[in-house]
C-alpha cells in the first residue's frame, strides 16, 4: 500500500513540476528557494520509494524498527545515537539525509504554510477579485469561459 502511495505522490508531484514549468503565470511566480525545495523533496520521495521496493518488496527485507526507528526517537528526546545508522543500507540512509535537508529547508520556502493556521480566513472581508482589461492572463481564454464585460455604469443609474 505504502509502495502505491509513493507511485502515485511521485507521479503527482511530476504532474505538477510540469504545470509549474509549462504555465507561464506559475513559472513567474517560481523562487529559486521554490526550485531547491523541489529537488530535496522529490529525492526524499524517490530514495523512500526506492529504499522499500529494492529492500522490502523485492529483497529480503531490512529491519528499519530494530536500527531507524530507535535512532529516530532518540534524536527526538535529545540523546542521539549515531552508531544505530552505520549498517543501514544506503538508500535509507540517503532517504533519512534528504529528508533532513529538506527539514531544514522547510521554514524558507513555501512549505511553511504547513504549519499556518488560517483562522483570519473566518473572519477577514471578503476578497473581491477583478482582472484588469489590458492583463486578463497569459492566454486567450477558452470557448464558453469568455469574460463578462463590465456593466455600463449609465445603466445601472437610477432614473
Ligand atoms: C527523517 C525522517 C524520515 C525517516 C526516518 C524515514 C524513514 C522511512 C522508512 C524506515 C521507510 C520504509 C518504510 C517501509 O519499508 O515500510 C520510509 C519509506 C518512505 N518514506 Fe520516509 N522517512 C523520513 C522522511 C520522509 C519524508 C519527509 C517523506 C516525504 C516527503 C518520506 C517519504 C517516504 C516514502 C514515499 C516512502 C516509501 C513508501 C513506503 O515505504 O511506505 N519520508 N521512510
């Protein structure tokens, strides 16, 4: 289940690297610190995947519960272990120092909006958005998704 998870979360996120290239609006809007967070994250994802289905799916199988695991949770109450990471297999270790950068990366790029809570939303004025004429987008838009032209002021006028 993990494994199809990981297939599909890569395929979405090269769907979505590919929008962010192809769309000249996003790529406009597209940070340097955006572009290094994407590398980071999408090598967490491919050594994790890579990791399972080499070691645990089509090996013999690698105890992460008896070396990873542990490591892990000593780091977290501040008394690590280094030696539990010295026999782990290099995709895992990989895997674990990627995510770390990416880790360290987090609170610079806009994956920091993971740990906003958008209470205001509730309670702000409404957003009212209007495309200027001349600006209306990059492209031409669609069939059927023509814009409404603004209402003649004269005519909404009282008599
Ligand atoms: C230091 C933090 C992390 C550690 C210690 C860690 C550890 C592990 C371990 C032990 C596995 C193998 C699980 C198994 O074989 O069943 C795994 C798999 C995986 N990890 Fe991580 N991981 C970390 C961070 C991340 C992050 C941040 C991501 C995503 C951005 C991620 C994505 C994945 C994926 C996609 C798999 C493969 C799917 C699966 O095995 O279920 N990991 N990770």
């Amino acid at each position: 289940m993990g494994t199809a998870a990981a297939v599909l979360t890569l395929a979405g996120l090269a769907i979505l690297v590919f929008r962010r290239r192809t769309v000249p609006a996003v790529f406009l809007a597209t940070t340097v610190m955006d572009k290094l967070m994407f590398v980071f994250l999408g090598a967490t994802l491919l050594f994790g995947t890579l990791a399972t289905v080499v070691y645990q799916v089509f090996g013999s199988g690698f105890h992460y519960r008896e070396t990873i695991s542990p490591w892990m949770r000593e780091l977290m109450i501040f008394r690590p272990r280094p030696e539990l990471m010295l026999e782990v297999p290099l995709l895992f270790q990989l895997h674990v120092i990627t995510a770390l950068l990416l880790f360290a990366l987090w609170p610079f790029t806009r994956l920091v909006h993971v740990f906003s809570a958008p209470v205001g939303y509730l309670f702000r004025p409404y957003i009212v958005y209007r495309s200027r004429d001349e600006l209306r987008g990059a492209r031409a838009p669609k069939r059927g998704w023509d814009p409404i032209e603004a209402p003649d002021p004269q005519r909404l006028r009282r008599p």
